[in-house]
C-alpha cells in the first residue's frame, strides 16, 4: 500500500510539473460562464474549461472567426457570433460541443470585422429570459456604421424581430424579465480611450411594460457592457480612467465602484446569477458576486500553436516606399517592418534592421550614397535613425521625444540635413 501511494504521489508531482512547464495562454477573449463551466474565444475559435481555470478543450475550429459565446439560461447551450458561411451570423452549439446551426440570415456589409473600429456584425448580446430568442446587435438596417439596433431570433431559427429599441448595444435582462439595461451606443471597438463627447455611452433601463427608458448612470466617459444581477446592475466604467466595474443598486439608486485596478481595464465581461467574468490584460478573471472578490484565471491550452510560432514569410507582397541609391546598383524599401537593401540585378539582399516587434519604415538613401535614413518606433514612439548603407556599425537615433507620426524623409543635396513633417502638420 505505502508502495502503491508513493508511485500515485510520484504521477500527481510529474503531472503538476509537466501542467505547470506548460505556458500560459494569453489573450484569451470574450468569455462566458454557466455553473461551472467557462468558455471563451481565442485564435478565432471557441474554448471551455472549468471556472477555475486549467487545461481548455476546443469547441470550434473553422478558419473564420468565432466569438461572442453566450450561454443559454439552463446552460445547455451556447449561442456566438461565427463566420461559418462568409458573413458574421450568429450560430449556437450545445455546450459540450457539436455541430453548429445557423440561426440569422443578413446581407453582407461592407464594414463587418473583428479588427474594424465598428467591431463585427451581429454580435450575439444574451439571451431572452425564458431561453427560447437570442439577442443579437446588427446593423443590417442601418445607414450608419455606428448605429445598430437589437433583434431577437428564436433558438431554433427563423424571422427576427426587433427590440422596441432605436439603437442598442450591449444589453442584460433583469431577473423577471420586464426591463432591459442596455447601451444605446456602440464603441467598445474604438481604440480611442478616454473619449468625453456626445456618443460617450451611459447605460439606461427600459421598460417592457410602459416603453420608458431611464438612464441610470452619468458619468462624462464610457459606462458599457450592463449586467443585471439580483437588484444591482453592473457595468465597466473609466470614469477614473482606467475600466473598472461599478454596480448600479436599482432600490437605493446608488452607485459604487467595485474593482480598483490600474494597470489594464476590464474588457468584455459576462455575467451567471453568481459570477462574472471578463478580460484584463489578456487574462480571464473570475469575480464573485458574493464575495466581492476576483481572481485570474490561469488556464492552458495544448495545441501546436500555428499562429504563436516563428516561420519564415515571404516579404514581396509587403514591399512599399522603395529608395534608389544614388548610381542606382542598389534599390532600400520597406517589408513586414524591416529595412531591406536589395541589388538591382545581381548581388546579395541585406536585411539592415532584422528587428522583432519593431515596425521600421520610410526608408531613403542619402544622395552621397553613404547611409540610409528610416522610421521606426524602437523607443516606443517614431524617430529618426541613421545607418551605413552596408549595415555595418549600430544605428544612430537622430530625434528624440517625438510625439506623433513621422512622414517623408527628404535629404539635402549635400546629405548633412534630413527634411520631414510629422501629423501635427509640422516641417522639421
């Protein structure tokens, strides 16, 4: 018996070592939770794991994208937002996985990504109380890339119907049923942060049951992603600049913050009746309704990994802003974020800068045929650097506190002077 014990603590010790050699995956998005299970998005496709994290099992795996995962009120399904049939639509899966099924039918639009600032079309938003409608934001009848409106489809599919709503976003339904706290605007793709002005979202309550809207909350930046829990309505506010949770009490009509981090903001949370989740810093974090308290997520995924891995790339597709040397042997351009020297006939191709995670550009030969001045943003910000033409010795920075973009490096003739504006509208 003391044998047998010894070999089980043995297996238990290599299994920790060999979970915990395993790196932990990182930007991990849009997740959701159902009792004890957890599902979220990453490289596109759909994951699940338990809500204390650990080793995750892949629910999707079509080239498109699939994201937006909503479960279903009893938890035995999951309805998301898929590219299965070239358009964004919204599909639902059982929750232990399977095929999916189509549920909408829109036309294409022009603006319908993840990576555009309007964000993709037909984001799955939640599900009707009872579990029979899905309710998606499209913006299949709107004129304006900003504006969508809610519609709910039946679970089964069909005709959609919309929400008595002019515009909505991000939505949660109270617990009975008869209200809806909703975002009337849409900018959560919006990489401009800390936006004040007239479409800065608030989040309001309507009522089925008399058609009245309130807005129940007015600070001066982004109040997003509502979630209705028991009396208390949370939502994601950077009122004190970095996105933290704050809770609306629908009885007393008091507001409270409810997460103090300074570091990253909380992204893209979804909510159970005892837990909420959401992203922060390429994390997933789990927050306690009970007892106030959230915590990361560590959580793994056991695949090759075939977007995370260094390959070779071919740059002739990428090649922009080239620059003739002066006697014209040579021609220096621009490729995936390096400076690249190139014959113009015979000889041998230099990579001048061979930098990774640094985008350099706007490459130009200096008319003495001596050095080739570029752009890059090594420091963080665009300057100016300065190299031989035959890449030998470092580089040498000749700006320093740029604060914008820079444009269009010109030599003087006598290649002692370099000419250039920036976005601010300034020659320097």
């Amino acid at each position: 018996m003391k044998k047998i014990y010894t070999m089980l603590s043995l297996f238990v010790l290599v299994a920790s070592m060999q979970l915990m050699a395993q790196e932990e995956t990182r930007l991990l998005r849009f997740p959701t939770v159902s009792g004890n299970q957890l599902v979220f998005s990453y490289a596109g496709d759909l994951y699940t794991t338990g809500v204390n994290g650990g080793t995750a099992r892949k629910l999707t795996s079509h080239k498109g994208y699939e994201m937006f995962p909503k479960f279903s009120p009893d938890g035995s399904e999951i309805a998301f937002t898929g590219q299965y049939d070239g358009n964004t639509e919204v599909f639902k899966i059982p929750a232990t996985g399977g095929e999916p099924q189509r549920l909408t039918y829109t036309a294409t639009l022009d603006r319908d990504d993840i990576g555009d600032r309007m964000g993709p079309n037909n984001i799955v938003m939640t599900w009707t109380p009872d579990g029979k409608g899905v309710v998606y934001r499209s913006r299949k009848q709107s004129f304006n890339s900003f504006r969508g409106q809610l519609y709910s489809v039946d679970a089964s599919g069909g005709l959609s119907s919309e929400l008595p709503l002019s515009d909505g976003g991000f939505s949660s339904y109270s617990p009975d049923g008869n209200k809806l706290a909703f975002n009337w605007v849409f900018r959560e793709f919006r990489t401009w942060k800390y936006y004040q002005g007239g479409m800065a979202d608030d989040i309001r309550v309507y009522d089925f049951n008399s058609g009245k809207v309130e807005k129940v909350s007015d600070s001066s930046g982004q109040d997003v992603f509502p979630m209705w829990i028991g009396s208390e309505i949370y939502y994601v506010s950077d009122r004190d600049r970095t996105a933290n949770l704050f809770a609306y009490n629908t009885e007393t009509k008091v507001t409270r913050k409810v997460t103090n981090y300074t570091d990253y903001d909380i992204k893209f949370p979804s909510h159970n009746e005892n837990h909420i989740v959401f992203e922060k810093g390429g994390y997933i974090y789990l927050f306690d309704v009970k007892t106030q308290q959230a915590k990361k997520l560590t959580i793994h995924i056991g695949n090759d990994q075939p977007w995370a891995r260094n390959e070779w790339k071919s740059v002739d597709k990428s090649i922009r802003e080239a620059s003739l040397s002066p006697k014209g042997e040579r021609v220096v351009f621009s490729a995936r974020g390096d400076v690249w020297s190139v014959p113009s006939s015979k000889g041998i191709t230099h990579n001048l800068t061979a930098t990774s995670g640094v985008n350099e550009r706007g490459a130009v030969w200096s008319p003495d045929g001596k050095h080739i001045a570029y752009i890059s943003d090594s420091t963080g910000e665009f300057e100016i650097y300065l190299t031989n033409q035959d890449g030998s010795g470092e580089p040498v920075q000749l700006t320093d506190g740029n604060e914008t973009y820079i444009f269009n490096l010109d030599w003087s003739p006598d290649s002692k002077k370099i000419l250039f504006h920036n976005k601010k509208r300034e020659l320097s």
